[in-house]
C-alpha cells in the first residue's frame, strides 16, 4: 500500500493534433535524459528505470488534475505510460442504511465530473448474482445470512468482498483511477483482510470512508429506501421489514467503528456523521483523497432548487459569434424581465409546498434558507439578464468562475471564419470538444473551466438555498454535466438552448430534473415533457 503521491500528464488537443479516444489517460512528455542535481549528482540514476514503481515514487507533488498538471518522464518508461496517475481506493465502512449507496454516488459523480475515472464495485449487487436461484425466503439472503455466528455464512460474505476487490484492482491496472469498494467492511477482520491483499499493490493508495448515521428521521428514509432493495422485491412490505431489522441487529453484534486501534495501521480514513454535520478526518493524504474530504464536508440535505439558464439572447447571438462581451438585444431584455417573475412565483411555490411537507412530516430535512441566491458571470449579458431582480429580495453576486469558455484568438469570430481563418483548429476542435484548448494567450478547454468551476460546485453542495444561475453555453453544460450526471463524452455535445431554464432538485434517492420554455408569445414559461 503506497502513501506516496503520483503526477498525472493528461493531452490537450492543439493545432492538428488529435485525441485517440476521449479516455483521459496520462500522457508522456519525452526527455532525453534526467538532468544532473546537485554536484554532477543525478538521484534518479539510483533509480531503476525499467520500473515504473521507482519514478512513481519519486514523485514529490500529488496535485495531478486532468488537463491541468503534465509531468515529465524518460523514454525508458514510455511502455508504462499507462501505469501513472494517482490511483487511489476508497473503502466504504458502515452498517447497513447508513447512506454509504447516497455516498458513493456523490463522491463517483465529483470524480468523474473532475475527468477522474471512477468506478464502483457493489459487493451486495456481487452478492445478489451469486445466490441467484437460491432464493426460498423470496430474499437474495435472509438476515440469518448476515449473522456473525453462521461461519460458512461469514467465509462466503469474505470471499464476495475479496472477490469485488480483485475486480477493483484489475480495473486500476487496466488504466482506472479510483476505485471504491462499496460494503458494510464491518469489523476490524474484514478491513484488515482488504488492507493486506491492498499491501501488495505498491501504487495504490487507500482511503476508508465510515458513514455514521444517528439521525432518526434520516435513519427511518434510509430503511424505508432499502426495503425497496432488489433483496426484497415482491415480498411484502411487514415481512421485508422485519427480515432488514433481524439483518441489521446481526451487523450491530459484530459492528468495530474506526478508531485508534485501526490508526496503528497507519491508514487514512474519514468518519461522515450524519450527511456531514460532523466530520473526522485522520491521516489524510494526496490530492484525489483531499479532494474526497473537502467535499464530503459540504454535503446537507435541506431541500432546494438549483435553476439554471443561459443569458438573454445578445447582439453577437444574432450575429453568429463567439466569445466578447455584447449587451442584450431587445428581444433578450424580455427574456430578463419574465425570468424575474418566474423566479419569484417559483419561489412563492415552493414555500407553500415546503410548508406542506414540513407539516405532514415528509420532509428529510427541513428548508434553512429562504432567500434565493442569484449568481451570473462577469459579462455584460448576464449581467442585463438580472436587472429585473431586486437585490433586496435576492442575494445576487456577479462571479469570474462563470464567464464563458475565453477562446483565444477566435475571440468575436463566428464558427465559419474560425474554418476559413484556422482550418487545422476549426478540426481539432470539431474531433474532441473536451480537450481541445483554443490557441491564443489565455485559450481555454473544457478541462480547464471545469478546474476554474471546482469551487462552486463545492458551494453548490454547501447551500441551502435556492439558487439560479445565469451564465454561458460551454459552462451551462459542464455545470449541467455535473448535476445530471451525463457522460464527458457526451456533456460537450449538450443542446442547451438560450432562453431555456433548467430546474434540477438534489435528492437523497437521486436528482429530479424539470425544463422549461420561454413563449416569447405568452411571455412565460412552459414545462416541456420529461422525454423531450
């Protein structure tokens, strides 16, 4: 189990160059060789070069975001090219209904959306596959299953956990970057037997995540979600329920939280109680595992909604260009002035409704903010978007982290005296959105908007607020991107239209997306059907 940092080098498609794939792999730099430090020393001539691990652990700096951070390696060791990149394994720890599934799904959405492949290994879906026709209690396994005193049980639970951790690690080779292995890992015994098999992999470092949750209402959500787990489909409801409660009274007999005796280990672990109202951290180190932490913290469950729109139409709108910073058109004040009134009757909307489940005891969470922030770009045309917006019911901030994809020296030019002018760019552009970088001082990817966005996504996390967000096309989609989950591969490809606004709902079971249409000849919104 390697504590050292590793680089990443990820391309970025310029002139005439082209991506093979939209795999964010690292890329090699070539030098001919190390340079000499010191009095004609070279320390990397200690090194042996014919392996990988050696210069991996050499590595001093673990800051390694795709796209962002290139590193330098020699020739030898262009067939292991594949081999680097920080690789990191997230073991869950935690009993059942404990929200490590509403966990895993936040944390492979961020890593993800930051280019990071990740990827998760369910241990209990292992499970379910495994005990397929063996089914007489009409569950994959009955509580009696899950009992620490049935050892043939407890082997066979081992061997699916191992199993799960195999695959993981073939992954990892295979040119994954995080890993996460999704379990109870219960007690000392199991975590230790993972830990062992994970000592053996020198370029893998392992981060635990204990999910902790005391909550009562939280805690009656989380069953009643697992109650409608594939381990109790069609089996009613009053027998499901005792069965999971027979199951999770089995997991407490045998339940070893983290604490000091698993610090002996000298691992790096995260205890989350209660979706982040309290957070312990230990030992943790590197980049990706930081990353973790930091947005583990941020996470609440108070209800909001996250509105999401490009600028009314501008002048360089109709003229076909990209980039500057033109006001308005007429027809884009309009489009201003009725998304004011939307808003506000939006938001008269959901108070009521808030109220309603507050009341009837529905709600997961209770709303702690009533005041909807507002936040635009630094440009002209987001800015005129909300000047029907009183800044004494809402709380607006204009933000750089907004502004549009800056395109270099394509800046005011429309796509078709981009083709004309910069044929070569025209077409590394057209073959990969994601890596492309406009050439020029200043030139942007998709790789580095989605670093300068990293802090509000994190904001996003934190609020409890309401919010609408009015900004550009290429950010609108990463922002999307992040929200609904989509491929990278696709979230370039987006058709975010102007004078469209999205309403995305956080949800602890997942995310409830609505769209909506300005009529120009009703001057309102209309909610387009889901399937659209």
């Amino acid at each position: 189990m390697q504590m050292d940092p590793i680089q990443i080098a990820t391309p970025i498609l310029t002139t005439g160059k082209k991506a093979s794939s939209l795999n964010v792999a690292a890329a090699i730099v070539r030098v001919g060789s190390a340079p000499s430090i010191g009095q004609n020393s070279n320390p990397l001539s200690t090194l042996d070069f014919d392996s990988a691990s050696a210069f991996r652990r050499r590595s001093l700096c673990s800051i390694d975001p795709p796209g962002v951070v290139m590193t330098k390696l020699p020739q030898e060791l262009e067939d292991s090219q594949h081999e680097f990149g920080s690789k990191l394994v997230v073991i869950m720890v935690g009993l059942p209904a404990r929200g490590k599934s509403y966990l895993v799904k936040k944390i492979k959405r961020y890593l993800t959306w930051l280019q990071y492949d990740t990827r998760v290994f369910n241990v209990g879906n292992r499970r379910r596959v495994a005990s397929q026709g063996d089914n007489k209690n009409g569950t994959s396994h009955s509580h009696a299953f899950f009992d620490p005193q049935n050892s043939s049980a407890k082997s066979a639970r081992d061997r699916l956990a191992l199993e799960s951790l195999e695959e993981l690690i073939t992954w990892l080779k295979e040119g994954g970057r995080v890993g996460i292995h999704d379990a109870t890992n219960s007690t000392r015994e199991r975590r230790k037997m993972l830990l062992n098999r994970l000592a053996a992999e020198p370029n893998c470092r392992v981060l635990l995540i204990e999910s902790i949750c005391t909550d009562p209402v939280v805690l009656a959500h989380n069953i009643a979600m697992k109650l409608s787990s594939p381990d109790y489909k069609g089996i009613e409801e009053a027998q499901a329920r005792d069965d999971f409660r027979k199951r999770l009274e089995n997991y407490e007999k045998a339940y070893q939280t983290l604490d000091e005796e698993d610090e002996e280990d000298g691992i790096q672990y995260c205890k989350l109680i209660n979706v982040g109202k309290k957070v312990i951290a230990y030992n943790i180190q590197g980049y990706l595992a930081g990353q973790c932490i930091f947005y583990l913290m941020n996470f609440n469950l108070s209800p909001r909604c996250i509105w999401l729109t490009r600028h009314g139409e501008s002048l360089d709108n109709i003229l076909g260009k990209i980039g500057g910073d033109a006001p308005l058109s007429p027809r884009g004040k309009r489009y201003g002035a009725c998304l004011s009134r939307f808003i506000k009757f939006q938001r008269e909307e959901n108070e009521v409704i808030r109220r309603a489940e507050a009341d009837a005891g529905t709600s997961i969470a209770p709303q702690k903010e009533k005041t909807v922030a507002v936040w635009t770009s630094m440009l002209t045309r987001t800015k005129e978007t909300v000047e029907e917006f009183d800044p004494k019911e809402y709380d607006i901030k204009h933000m750089r982290f907004l502004n549009e994809i800056y395109a270099g020296i394509c800046e005011g030019l429309t796509y078709n005296q981009i083709e004309q002018r910069y044929p070569k760019e025209f077409e590394a552009r057209r073959v990969n959105k994601l890596f492309y970088r406009y050439p020029g001082m200043g030139g942007e990817s998709y790789l580095d908007v989605i670093q300068r966005l990293n802090p509000l996504i994190i904001e996003l996390e934190r609020m409890t607020s309401d919010l609408l967000i009015v900004t550009h096309r290429v950010v609108f989609r990463i922002l999307l991107g992040y929200l609904m989950d989509v491929d990278r591969a696709k979230m370039p490809e987006m058709d975010v239209q102007l004078h469209t606004l999205y309403c995305v709902e956080p949800k602890p079971h997942g995310t409830v997306v609505r769209r909506f249409k300005w009529v120009e000849e009703l001057d309102w919104f209309v909610e387009e059907p889901a399937d659209k």
